[in-house]
C-alpha cells in the first residue's frame, strides 16, 4: 500500500451489490450511469470530502501500483522484477543497464553481440495502467475515461495464465452501460498504442541506435498484433502459441509484409506434452509448415548441452533436460541435442535443409493473393473443430502420434478442478474471436488447398499508408486482392482506405456477414450509421459482397488474382512465392500431407525453369506441356521452382532422388526381414509399427532390420535407389557391411549403387526410435528418473521400420 497512487476516484448510485465471495467472478454490479460523478479533486490527503447527495452511494476509487511480478524461471537469484513497458524511460534504462556502458559491451555490438530478444507478452496482472493514462487515453480516443473507468474491472484481464492458460473467463465487477464492451475496447486499444510506442518502438530504436536488432514476439495480450510485431527489428512467431497453426505463423510474415521485416524468425519444433517424441520426419514436415507461412528465420527453441549430473546419472543416460523432467510439469518436445539419441544424427541434415531453403526465401519481395482483415486486439488461438484440422497443429503427425489431443499435464488439469470447485464463472463465455476464426477457418483451409497464398492486414496499415494498390511499399512486397470475411466491426478511417483502393483497381471483397458498427464507445449510434452507410457506398462503387461458402467465395477470388502461377489442382500441396523482379520467382511447393500426391500448375512461363530439391541439392530443367507443369511430392517432401532465373553454371543438372525414382526401369520388393534388438539374434518380421508389438512397444533400440537382396543383371552406368517407404525414428542404410548414410527423413530415399555387388547382397537397416516410448517403460518399470513420464502409458509414439521397402533401378 506504500507504492499505491490514487488514479481516479467517481461514485454512482449502484443496483445490487458485490456478493460476499471473493471467488464469484460472475459478480456484476449494475451502476446508474446518470448518476456518476468524478470526486478526484474531493481527494486531500488521502481523503475524500464529498456532501454526497441523498441515497445510495457506490464510491470507486482506483489506484496504480506496483504488481511485484518477477520474471519465470530467471537463473539469477533474486530474479528482480519485470521492466514496466508503459514507462519508457525505465525500459530503456534497463537496456542501458544489461546491455549499456557500463557493461563493456560496446565493442560487440553488431558482432559479437547481434541484438536481444524478448519474448511473448505474458503478464500476470489484474489491469494494466500508467500513471497518465487518463490524459492519453483522452488523446487518442476523444472522450474522457474516468467517469467510466468501473467498466474496464475484469478479473484476470491481463493475465495470460488466469485467462489463457487455465481459461477463467470473469464477468466484469462493473456495469454502466450496454456498451461497456466497447469502452473496454477503448482501454485497450490505448494499451495497444502505449506498448507498441513505449515498449516495443523504444527497444527498436534502441538497438538500431547501436548497431543492435530487437527481435520479439510482441503478442500475449490483447494488442494490435500485427502492427506490435511489425515494429521490431525481427518479429517472431513460435510453433507453441495458438498451437502452431498458420493462423498464428502468419502474424508474424504479415506484419514482416506490412511494417518492412525482412526476416521473420520462429520458436521453432516446439510443442506442450510433446517430449521425446521428435524425429527428423517431423521437423522436416514442421520447417516447410513454417516456410509456407511466409517465416525464413528459425531458432529452434532448445539445443540443451548434455549433463549427467554426475557419476550417479541422477536423470538418466539422456542427462537433464530442460524442457522435460519431475521439475517441468509442461513436457516440451524441443530436445535437440546429443541425448536425444533418435534426433541428434539427423540434425545435420535438416539443417543443411533448412539453410538452403532459407536462402532461397529470403531473396527478392513477398508476394501474398490476399490479404484478409483482422479486425481484433489479441488472438486466442486456432479451433480444430469443424473438418478436417491443418497439419502439426499442436505438434500431431496423426501417423507418427498418438490418436487425439496430447494429454494434458496432471498438475495443471488438478489446477483447473480446484479453479472450478473454487470460483463461480459465468455459465457461458464465448470469445467474439474464437466464433470469428470458426467461420474463418473452411475459407483459409479451400484458399490453402487451391494454391491461393493469404495473410492478415489491420487497420493501422491500411490507415497510414502501408497498402499501396496492390503493392505493399514498406517490404517492396505485392497482392492480390482483400477480403474482409464476416467483420463484425471496421474503423470509418479504415472504410475511407478500402474506398481509395478500390477506386484504384484493388478487389476489394466482403463475405458473409457485412460490418455492421465501429468498435469504439465515442458517438457510438452515429458513427455506426456511418459505417453501414461507407460499406453500401464501398460495394455500390465496385466492391462485391460474396457469399462465405469457402469453394464458390475461393473460386471468385482466384478469378480476380493476376499471378504467374495458379493450381490447377485442389489437395495438400501448399505453395510459397517469392518475387525476384518481373518474370522471376523463386517458389516453395511442400507437401503437408503424409501421402504422396500429384499437383498440376498452370504457369506463365519462359525460360529458364528449373527445379531445385533442397534436401539433396539436385537442380534440374522443369518441363511444361501447353503450359503446365506436373509436380508430384511423396509424404512432407518438398520442391522448389525457380522461373526466369538461369540455373547456376556451378551446378550440374540432376534428377533429385524423389523425382527420379518416379520413372523407374525395373523395382524390387524387399518383403523378407529379420529384425535383432537388443543384442537378441535376429527374429523374421512383417514391417509394422513397434506400438502394435508387445515386445518392442518399449523398445529404444537400436533394431536392425535385414534382408538379402538378389541384383540380376545389373545394367552398367544405371542407379539404383533404395526406397524405405516410412521411417518411424533415425534409420542408418548399410549395404554389404559399409555404411552408407541416413534416410530418416522424406522422401527416405538413398543411392545404394555403388556398394552392390552381382548377385546377392545384404541389406542392413539400423533404426533407433523415440525416446518417448522407451521412458514411458522405464518410468512404469519403476525407475523413479522416469516417474513423471508414466502419465504417457497410453501415449506412445510409433516406430520402426514401417515401409514398404523396394530398391528401383534408373536407367541412363
């Protein structure tokens, strides 16, 4: 109470009253907004002087102070307190501190010391304020807040974790008028506004003044998200918020689009409840679900050095972990270092991936088909009902994991049934975002699956000049065309941008239900007049109203796209463009689906036309036939397209494996396996996943599998590809006793060529699985370094060889 300050003090004559129960949080008390009266100039030294009127009298007093939050998990003790991002001056007062003079550090900036990084905004605070919120809060949205200020009590309102985390939707304390809503909005929009220029601009500026970037992922409250993102030095997503899906990924690459970034980064690979149970495929099929959604900068969110702990190995052969063990309830699947023993021989490979692919993306302009209208603060996340869901969301390859939702963590799910027998809550909440992604999501998902590329757009960037007709001038970036699908709501300057491009030629599309209101409290009735009144102007003047079933409104769009390129063919191939300058692009194709699939394109082509396979680093002339291209990807494999760029004269054409093995002369069968683990003799198996065998659903290996292949007639100068079909797990391929490399990721083809021999030869596979399962037993077996990881008994993983195995001969 020594840190409190007295904000604002205002009375009402109040209809009913608080319960009794600090744990009803469905509590609202009805305030007479006729009757409130500002009383902060009654306040003398602590105390109020006020001749109140006759009756009842609910008097309000707000005050700032100090929420004493600490940051999570600090290493140093004690961990301080968290920096107050509405107060400039301390913020950059604490970079000077960490990062300033006195620290020496000068001499690397910009070397050594690339920048700094702060992550998601999760805050633990009843109400977020500053001491003059009041005076900006007039500023910017043209009425005074205090008379009011009860409207904007809602219990757990800026904390992520009563809100997000255990999902405690409170009623507010006050209610004045039926449209408190939008004086909440109001709130937070000046929120928004104070976080992105105090905070989020001041750690830019700060960096940029010495040669530093900010990169950040400004998101976790109820903010602009894109224009907050847009304003660092790298925005950044991350695999864990929103559960991974490209509803999500895509703030990021938009704001990057919008606001002039060009890198986007990611906290990549990770995923709650999903420990131990990575491998290569999977971070193959996670990396191009990140290119596709437009990031070209991954971090992967954990490379822990390996520690035993000591010669009593108190956690295991695997040493401790970070990110999963008894002390971390939250079981993170980022574990990619050398005790992940069925990762960390893949990782090599996927990185040379991941850097060529990279490369690619971060050359030239983006160029988006649309851009849809995001008219909220905040983003609660993806639904995965209704359909057919997207791929890895929450981290689930629905072959490789087990069936349904990751478990959720014991302590957390004991934490919520005492919340419940704790608290009362409001019978039913429904979040107006939640109800506006459903009715999103069929259209994103036909856009996807039709090869139409789609991003977000606010109203800041249309507002201040950040949409240019069709061009995107902060990134030199383009598009196509925007949508506006069943906005509930649109700023009038907004409505005042769209008209201008769509006198200039830009589609401008709406679906569904139209915009009926602005989201703010001021002149509320007639600025929601003349909303209604700008968009029947905007569709009177050439902007279409659509209907919002996904295929008819996907199909009308294409039509008005002008684009190199156009899918011919709907299915799980997703496409990446990358504008080099007129006629050249560089373009990503990435299966997100298990199964293989053909793609046919329509493509304004002139040579040159190339294929490149950034898994091999084959490149090789693309053929069209009347113009289109067919293009056919193996499970999560992927490709790239290079049109109107000459191919390097440093590379020599070659087919990519995957693409050559597509015409093979001649194809074996490889059905007779024999399989030894753990040191036992080898045991003839049918191909199947190790879950589904008593013995080995525990199993870590390695398990070597073993055939003898017959070679008739071998023709000189062909090649020939062993083809493992599904790997569940790391696979080394030996022939004949030599190694020959690792297949563990798609298409798990190899060139085995030159270790065959005429006649009969012996084929080895070594695969190691998931670490998941084998901890599982060890934790049900009773080894206590295990104990927490007997929650997954019935969450295993699959593994082993799956198959089906053949050798194809290519001919010259």
């Amino acid at each position: 109470s020594d840190h409190a300050r007295l904000l604002s003090v205002v009375a009402a004559h109040p209809q009913g009253e608080h319960a009794w129960s600090p744990y009803n949080l469905d509590d609202t008390v009805r305030l007479d907004p006729d009757s409130l009266q500002v009383l902060t100039d009654k306040v003398q030294d602590g105390m109020l002087r006020w001749d109140a009127p006759p009756g009842e009298w609910q008097i309000i007093a707000s005050y700032l102070m100090p929420s004493g939050e600490v940051p999570m998990g600090a290493a140093q003790k004690p961990q301080g307190f968290v920096v107050d991002y509405l107060r400039k001056p301390q913020v950059l007062g604490h970079y000077e501190y960490a990062y300033g003079k006195r620290t020496g550090l000068a001499a690397h900036y910009g070397k050594g010391l690339r920048g700094f990084f702060n992550d998601s905004l999760e805050f633990r605070l009843t109400r977020m304020s500053v001491e003059d919120i009041l005076s900006e809060f007039r500023a910017r949205r043209g009425y005074a807040l205090e008379p009011w200020l009860p409207a904007i009590y809602v219990e757990g309102k800026d904390s992520v974790y009563f809100t997000e985390i255990l999902d405690v939707r409170a009623a507010p304390e006050f209610s004045l008028t039926a449209l408190d809503d939008r004086i909440r909005h109001d709130y937070q929009k000046t929120l928004s506004d104070l976080v992105i220029e105090r905070f989020v601009d001041g750690s830019a500026a700060w960096a940029h003044n010495r040669g530093l970037v900010s990169r950040a992922q400004s998101y976790g409250m109820d903010i602009d998200i894109l224009r907050a993102l847009g304003a660092n030095t790298i925005p950044e997503t991350e695999q864990l918020w929103a559960g991974g899906s490209d509803l999500g990924l895509k703030m990021a690459s938009s704001a990057a689009v919008l606001y002039g970034r060009p890198l986007v980064s990611a906290e990549s690979f990770v995923w709650i409840q999903r420990d131990w149970t990575t491998t290569a495929r999977k971070l193959k099929a996670a990396t191009d679900k990140l290119l596709l959604a437009g990031v070209n900068h991954i971090i992967y969110h954990g490379t822990p050095y390996s520690w035993s702990g000591g010669p009593d190995k108190p956690f295991g052969e695997e040493g401790w972990s970070p990110f999963s063990g008894p002390q971390n309830p939250a079981h993170f699947s980022s574990i990619v270092g050398p005790g992940n023993t069925a990762l960390w021989p893949d990782v090599p490979e996927i990185n040379r991936y991941i850097a060529r692919s990279q490369n690619l993306l971060r050359q030239g302009k983006p160029a988006i088909d649309v851009l849809i209208y995001y008219p909220f603060l905040g983003f609660h996340g993806a639904n995965p009902e209704g359909g057919a869901t997207e791929p890895l969301l929450n981290g689930s390859l629905p072959d490789a994991d087990p069936p349904g939702a990751a478990i959720e963590s014991p302590l957390l799910t004991s934490g919520k049934k005492l919340l419940d027998a704790i608290f009362t809550v409001p019978a039913e909440h429904q979040d107006a975002r939640d109800a506006w992604v459903r009715q999103l999501q069929p259209i994103v998902r036909e856009l996807d699956a039709r090869g139409i590329s789609w991003g977000w757009v606010n109203d800041h960037a249309l507002q201040h000049g950040d949409v240019g007709v069709r061009k995107l001038p902060a990134s030199g970036g383009s598009y196509g065309a925007i949508l506006l699908a069943d906005a509930p709501m649109i700023e009038q300057q907004t409505l005042d941008a769209l008209a201008g491009l769509s006198a200039a030629g830009v589609p401008i599309v709406f679906s569904g239900e139209l915009p009926a209101r602005q989201p703010g409290f001021l002149d509320a009735e007639k600025g929601d007049g003349e909303v209604r009144q700008g968009v029947s102007r905007l569709i009177a003047a050439g902007a279409q109203h659509l209907s919002a079933q996904a295929g008819a409104l996907a199909e009308a769009l294409q039509s008005r796209l002008v684009s190199p390129l156009r899918h011919l063919t709907k299915g799980s191939i997703r496409s990446y463009r990358r504008q080099l300058d007129q006629d050249q692009d560089i373009i990503l194709f990435a299966n997100q689906d298990a199964g293989s699939t053909r793609l046919k394109i329509d493509l304004v082509a002139g040579p040159p036309l190339w294929w490149f396979d950034a898994m091999s680093g084959a490149a090789w002339p693309a053929e069209t036939a009347d113009g289109e291209l067919s293009l056919s990807l193996r499970g999560f494999e992927s490709r790239f397209l290079v049109r109107g760029v000459a191919m390097p004269e440093s590379m020599a054409a070659r087919e990519s494996d995957g693409a050559a093995s597509e015409h093979a002369t001649r194809r074996w069968a490889l059905t007779d396996w024999s399989l030894a683990i753990d040191g036992q003799p080898g045991v003839r198996k049918t191909l199947a996943d190790w879950r589904d065998d008593p013995q080995l659903r525990h199993a870590v290996g390695p398990g070597v599998y073993t055939h003898a292949f017959t070679l008739d007639a071998p023709v000189a100068g062909a090649r020939y590809l062993l083809d493992l079909g599904l790997v569940q797990g790391s696979a080394l391929v030996r022939v004949n006793g030599a190694d020959i490399g690792r297949a563990s990721m798609p298409p798990f083809l190899l060139d085995i060529g030159a270790a065959l021999l005429p006649g009969e030869n012996t084929i080895q596979i070594e695969v190691l699985a998931p670490l998941r399962n084998h901890f599982a037993g060890r934790g049900l077996n009773g080894d206590p370094r295990y104990a927490h990881m007997k929650v997954y008994a019935n969450q295993l993983v699959a593994a082993g060889l799956v198959g089906p195995v053949s050798v194809a001969e290519l001919g010259q």
